[in-house]
C-alpha cells in the first residue's frame, strides 16, 4: 500500500503560479505511472499530467506550455508546477501512483487550487 500527501494548493489570482507537491510513503524511483487529474465542479475529472512506461509526459491541451510535471526521486515527491493560471484551471488536483501495469492506481486526498481575482 502506498500513500500520497498532496500539499500546495490554494487561491491564486489569474496570470499567478502555483506548484502542487505529492509525497509518497515509498520509493517513486520504478513506478510504471504517476501524474495528476482534476476534478472542477459540474465537470468529469480529466488527467492534466500523466506519464506512463517511462515516456515523456502528456499533457491535457488546455494546459500545455503552462504546466509541467517532475518528479524529485530523492524526495520520494513528484510535482506539478503551475504557471498562467486560468480561472477554469479551478478544480480539485489529485495526484496518483501505479507502481507497476498490473496494479492499480494509488490516489492522494486531494488539494484544492482556485483562481479567482
């Protein structure tokens, strides 16, 4: 069982920046798949930032060029940093883990980013 603890969000006005965090309770170094969903109110969640098989990350076209994905294996934390944020880009975050193609995703709690002047 792994755990993820998401850290980061909050209230930010458009055009400013926010970089998310999500601390894992073992080691990232391997794992088949990690990144982030949101989830905005009244809408379906969607995947932001996902990486899988150790390709280059993929990213959701409403967010290319503004977001971008890391991971500090030392740390056992992967990040997701924000830039030019948008008031659509209001929702819930969630980051996950797969620790290999036949596991299941690991989810963190959640953390709440807001863009609002």
């Amino acid at each position: 069982q792994v755990q993820l603890e998401e850290s980061g969000g909050g209230l930010v006005q458009p055009g400013g920046s926010l970089r998310l965090s999500c601390a894992a309770s073992g080691s990232i170094f391997s794992v088949y798949a990690m990144g982030w969903y949101r989830h905005a109110p009244g809408k379906e969640r969607e995947p932001v930032a996902v990486t899988s098989g150790g390709g280059r990350p993929n990213y959701a076209d409403s967010v290319k060029g503004r977001f971008t994905i890391s991971r500090d294996n030392g740390k056992n934390t992967m990040y997701l940093q924000m830039n030019s944020l948008k008031p659509e880009d209001t929702a819930v975050y969630y980051c996950y883990i797969r620790v290999t193609s036949m596991t299941p995703n690991y989810w963190g709690q959640g953390t709440q980013v807001t863009v609002s002047s």
